[in-house]
C-alpha cells in the first residue's frame, strides 16, 4: 500500500508489495528510496534535504514498515541505516548513502548520472 500523505515528493512504502510497485514505476529509469526513522533528528535533516527533490522519492519508515526495511537489507545485502538512501535500477544499487551524507545535491547528481 503507497500513501501520498506526505509533503513534498514523498511516497510511504508500507508493506514489500509497495517497494516492488515503487521500483518498477520508473519503468526502467533509477528510482529513489529512503529509510527513514521517525524518531532520529539526523534523519529528520535527511527528510528536510530531500523534500527539495522534484521526483518521487519512496519512503520507508522504519517504525512502520520494519518488513521493509528488512527486505531492503535481504536484498541488497545492505546494513541497516537510517537515513539512508538508495538510487535503484533493474534491481541493482547504484549509488547509496546514510547519516550526514544525506543531501538532496548529491542525491541529484548520482541521479543524473544514473539516468
């Protein structure tokens, strides 16, 4: 289930159905997810950094969607890291980042390149 309850470009992936649908909806092209603890203030600047981005960014609450963060970890063999952020495409990680290196110029630019 894929809320657009949130501001900005946000959309909540709640259960691991969403993350597949939020992964195919670039249609080829890099997506961006974002783990997100609701309860950390280094995230709560991650959140802010990225509310400027002008494409969907797939968040993942950690406090609501354990699951999904889990299957995140599974499935690219990633620590678990809030925030953190992953530019996906065709199932492969190609740029990630967490804590303080979370902002939205880097995001863009690894997005760029990704494209």
């Amino acid at each position: 289930m894929m809320n657009e309850t949130m501001d900005g470009p946000f959309q909540e992936i709640a259960d691991v159905a969403s993350l597949d649908e939020f992964l195919t909806s670039g249609n080829g092209s890099a997506v961006i997810l974002f783990k997100h603890s609701n309860t950390c203030g280094v995230s709560s600047r991650a959140h802010r950094e990225l509310a400027n981005l002008n494409q969907p960014v797939g968040i993942v609450i950690v406090q609501h969607a354990r699951p999904v963060s889990d299957e995140i970890e599974r499935r690219w063999n990633l620590a678990h890291e809030t925030p953190q952020v992953l530019i996906v495409r065709d199932g492969k990680v190609l740029w990630h980042a967490s804590h303080f290196q979370v902002k939205a110029q880097d995001v863009e630019k690894a997005m760029s390149s990704a494209s």
